[in-house]
C-alpha cells in the first residue's frame, strides 16, 4: 500500500501509542511476523458535531432493543472484529491491544441483544483523540449502534477527535469525511496533548 511508511518485526504497546501520536497505525499480516505502519497522505475523521443519523437508524435506538456497555468485553469485540475471511488483526496485534486495554489505553463499546453480543468498536484514546480501529455486527445494525453510542460517550466527554482511518461508503453515511495530513496533523497534535480520559 503507497501509505506504508516503515515496517517492524515485533510490536509493542508504547510503540502503539507513539505512532498514533506521529499519525501512524500498525497492520498485520496472518501467519507472517511482519507490521507495516500506515500513514495516509488522507485521513477520514467523523466530525463529532457533524454525526448523522439516518431516520430508520433513529427509530431503532428509539425503540432500544438492546443494552449498551463499555469496555465489558474487550476481547470478545476484537475477537468478532477479525472473524473475517480476510483481517489484519493477527495474534501479536490482538495481544498487544488487549494490553493497551489493560493500560487503560484500549476501549470497546459492546451492544448487547436478547443477552449475545450483537455488534461492537473498539479502539486507542490518547488524551482528546480516539483512533476506531474496528467494528462488527452480527444482528443487523448493531454495529451502527456501537458507532453513535461511542460519538456520543465522546460528546459527554469533551473529546476533539474522532478518526476511523479510511473512508469506506459504510462510514460516510454517518458524516465521516477526508482532510489532507496537513489539516489532519495539527487536530492531532491538539487533541493527544490534551488531558483527557475515556470514562467509563
């Protein structure tokens, strides 16, 4: 990919957060011991004032048929959000997400139907910013659900940036748009130097 900036063999958590700090993300690859590091010339972010929510999807979390926690099941949501054909979320990724978790540094959102795990997201807050890495849904919609639920735990919380990484036509439904890295450098800056914490 015409992103990649570096590779490394290994990955650790402090790693991590330094890179989302320089706006980059790590990547893996299964069954090869291998992380490229990504940094879009064009970044997608989901202007937090600017979500929008279509009117079927409004009628749903009216109707709530399910129940919203945070951080309840972190690895159950990573676990979903790589059972997929193809995923970037090998082993030595889900291992050291799970211990950005444990730092405090990692959070999930989980919607919950009938008492299973129907949809989730998941991904890194550093001061102001949340990176959302990925999301899944098993009962239709439910992953729109941890979306909007997520935005608005953000809004609560004062957060500045919201950035999803590329734009896919799933998320621009929902407001998300792309800024050149050099408009996206300094909401970076801004929102990582910021005090802030992700409360549950």
């Amino acid at each position: 990919m015409v992103d990649i900036v570096r590779t490394s063999r290994g990955l650790d958590a402090q790693a991590v957060l330094d890179g989302y700090r320089r706006g980059e993300f790590p990547m893996g690859y299964p069954g090869r011991r291998l992380i490229t590091w990504h940094h879009p010339a064009v970044r997608a972010i989901l202007p937090l004032d600017a979500l929008h929510i279509s009117r079927s999807l409004q009628r749903k979390l009216r109707a709530g048929a399910f129940r919203i926690s945070f951080d309840e099941d972190f690895s159950a949501v990573m676990t979903n959000c790589a059972n997929r054909p193809s995923t970037w979320i090998t082993p030595e990724i889900f291992r050291v997400y799970l211990q950005l978790h444990h730092l405090g540094h990692a959070h999930s959102v989980e919607v919950w139907v009938d008492g299973r795990l129907a949809g989730g997201i998941y991904g890194v807050h550093i001061g102001e910013a949340f990176f959302a890495e990925s999301m899944f849904h098993t009962v239709t919609d439910m992953s729109k659900v941890a979306l909007v639920k997520l935005v608005q735990r953000l809004l609560e919380q004062r957060f500045r940036l919201l950035e999803v990484q590329y734009l896919t036509s799933h998320l621009s439904q929902f407001g998300v748009i792309e800024i050149p890295d050099e408009e996206y450098r300094p909401l970076l800056v801004e929102a990582v130097s910021a005090a802030g914490e992700f409360v549950l």
